[in-house]
C-alpha cells in the first residue's frame, strides 16, 4: 500500500443484511415481511418473468400476508424512461417495497424506482457527478435477489441507468441508495446458460481485479477482492462446463457477492469506465463486453501496481515460485487472457464494435469518473485509444 492512500480518508458502508445458501430464496417471503413490508414491487426482467422464476417467490409473499405487483418491463439495460415508468407504477400501486429478481439490471432498476420514489426530482438530478445533488433519503426496504452471477448489485451502492438523450449510462450512487437485503440462492442460477455464465464471471472477475488495484483501494476490500478472484479462478469453469454443477454455482455466487462488497464507497477504473460508456452508444452486453476489455485494460496497467498484480497471478492459481515481481505480473494478464478465451468471450469485433469510432469511444471513456481509479494513470485520450486498439486487435501486445 501505498503512503498517499495510508494518509487518505477512507470509508466502507455496509448496510445490505445478507442472507445466503441453497435454497435461501424459498425464506424470502419471511426476511421480507421482517422489513416491515405490506405491497412489495417485484422488479424483473421480461425473461425471468416468462421463465416462471418471480411466481414461487410472488406466491409466498401472498401467502405471508404481503400484496404483489410484479414490474415485468425491463428489457435490456435499463433507461431513464423505464425508472419514471416504474417509479410512476409503484407510487399509484401503494407499494411501500421493492423486490428485484434478476440480473444487474433488475436489481439496478430497483434501486432507481426506489431513488425517484423518495425523492421530488428525476434521477438524473442525482447522477454522480460535479453537478449531480446527493442523495437526501433512504430508499424504500429493497430485497435484492440475483439469478446471475456477475454484477454483484445485490450488495453495492450504485445503479447505473443508460440516458438515452445523452447516449451514455450514469451512476447513481451513495449509501442511501444500497438494499436492505440480499437472498443469494444459486439454484436461481442453474438455469444460466454458458454464455451468460462465462459473461457475468468474468465481469465479477474485473470488479475484483480493478477495485484491488483501484487508487481507492483498502484493506478491507482488497480482502474480500482477493477471495472473489480465487472463486472465480476455481469455479468459473466448472459452472461454465456444467451447469448443474451447484457447489461451482455457489463458489460463483459467492465471488460476485464479495466483488461487490470490493467497490466499497468508491468505483472501479478503465475496463468500466470503457465499458460503461461504450454501453450507451452501442448495444453491447455489458458482461461480455467488460470480459473482452478486461486482459488489454491489464495489460496497460500492470506496471501501476506489480506487486498486487503479482499477488493477482497467486490468487488465479500461477505457480510465480521463481518468477521476478514483473514476471509474475505479466503472468496475472496472461491467465485472465486464457480464462477470458477458454470461456469464449466474444471479442469486441464480434459484439459489434465499430474500429472507425474509437476515437468516440475513447473520449467517453476519459470522461468517465471511474478513470480516476486507474493504478496506471490515464493522461489523456490517447492511452484509452491504444487500449481500445488493442482490444480490437490493432495493437501488438506488449507482454510476450
């Protein structure tokens, strides 16, 4: 660590309870209730819904004594129109909580109802940024209860919602804003197809890598990004391989869970900010995309911090017995880069990224607050345009 971040400010809020194991989610309607609950909003996406996943929980809420009016119109990532239709629905409903059943975007759609519920004034009035008002009330009692593995919402303090006016995606964020509650149940993950497995591991993967190498890291979330890199390394194939495979389901769980909790109160760096920012503008998926970036973001960065990186390379499994610190740093890139292959990961080319518009990307990118973050320090435009070179293939790497 070093002595600037010793001498920094730092806090770490948890206020989400955490409840997790298989078969958790059929309690739910009891941890629920305890919040206080009568009308809860559940908050899902239209596939989950005609999956039929939202009924057992919807019917034990019913039958604990609770109202239910399930949200069903998230599609893709969510937008700014969705959170005013959604916030609309559950004031003229009288919901008094929310449930998010889902991904990322499930679980971040809640989150935002729940901001402009509470709050005079449209979400955008609280992004965050130099402009964006803080949040000035808790949400109401939110249950996050995810089916993937990846983003880990469940436990963070950001939604990140798409301006379709602006074409960038923005954060919302604070301790006001986390839930109440998370149900971690990996047999809610069981029927994760392989590519949304290999997609949402690797994304829990980047959150671990960049908020231990982020310039706001700290002890507290280095231990908890440090675990999440091992599950990932000792788990992500097995779920990829067998779906079925339910102790790999929970190691999985359980990773994007912890990757979470490493944001802390702060964000991430490069991979995020561009995959943040490349997701208002072109309609990519953010795990596979973020998966794609993630080895040449590591590959610019490493020499910001060798030594986490080098601790990186233990954590995924690189046998560095007699590797110099440099070797086995450049060694952690090269094992994200065969993982990141080996779950096949579509390359940016292939979700539909368009090489003219780098220069655009990039400078969305460099807009991003989550460059800050960055252990190797962005200057300016032109080192996000050489990574997103070398993500496209336009770069040789220089690791080899």
């Amino acid at each position: 660590m070093r002595f600037e971040q010793m001498m920094e400010m730092k806090e770490f809020v948890m206020p989400t309870k955490v409840v997790t194991g298989i078969g958790a989610s059929r309690k739910a309607a009891d941890e629920i209730k305890a919040l206080g609950v009568t009308k809860a909003m559940i908050v899902t996406d239209k596939g989950i819904y005609k999956a039929g996943i939202v009924d057992p929980i919807a019917s034990a809420l019913k039958e604990a004594g609770m109202e239910v009016h399930i949200f069903h119109e998230i599609q893709g990532e969510p937008d700014t129109e969705l959170i005013a239709k959604g916030s609309g629905i559950f004031k003229e409903q009288g919901c008094d909580g929310l449930v998010a059943i889902g991904g990322g975007s499930s679980m971040d759609t809640a989150k935002a109802i729940g901001v402009e519920v509470v709050h005079p004034e449209p979400l955008l009035t609280y992004e965050a940024s130099e402009n964006g008002k803080p949040l000035e009330k808790r949400i109401p009692p939110l249950t996050t209860i995810p089916t993937t593995a990846g983003t880990g919402s469940e436990v963070t303090q950001w939604a990140v919602i798409k301006d379709p006016v602006r074409e960038i995606k923005f954060n919302v964020g604070g301790p006001l804003i986390p839930a109440h509650l998370a149900i971690i149940d990996p047999e809610l993950h069981l029927s994760m197809p392989p590519h949304i497995t290999a997609a949402t591991g690797v994304d829990a993967l980047s959150h671990a890598i960049e908020c231990y190498t982020m310039h706001q890291s700290q002890p507290i979330t280095d231990a908890v990004a440090l675990l999440a890199i091992e599950y990932v390394a000792k788990y992500l194939r097995r779920a990829y391989a067998n779906g079925n495979d339910i102790e790999a389901r929970y190691g999985m769980a359980q990773a994007a869970m912890l990757a979470g909790l490493s944001y802390g109160s702060d964000s991430a760096g490069a991979a995020h900010a561009m995959a943040q920012t490349l997701g208002g503008m072109v309609p990519v998926m953010h795990g596979q995309c973020v998966s794609a970036m993630l080895p040449p973001v590591m590959e610019y960065n490493w020499m910001g911090c060798p030594d986490k990186f080098a601790r990186i390379a233990k954590a995924m499994g690189v046998d560095t017995e007699g590797m110099t610190t440099e070797e086995a740093a450049k060694s952690a890139v090269l094992e994200v880069e065969s993982l990141v292959a080996e779950v096949n990961i579509p390359t940016l080319l292939e979700q539909g990224v368009d090489p003219e518009q780098v220069d655009r990307y990039a400078q969305a990118a460099f807009e991003d607050p989550q460059t800050f973050g960055n252990p190797r320090v962005i200057k300016s435009v032109e080192d996000y345009k050489w990574i997103y070179r070398r993500c496209l293939g336009l770069e040789e790497t220089t690791i080899y």
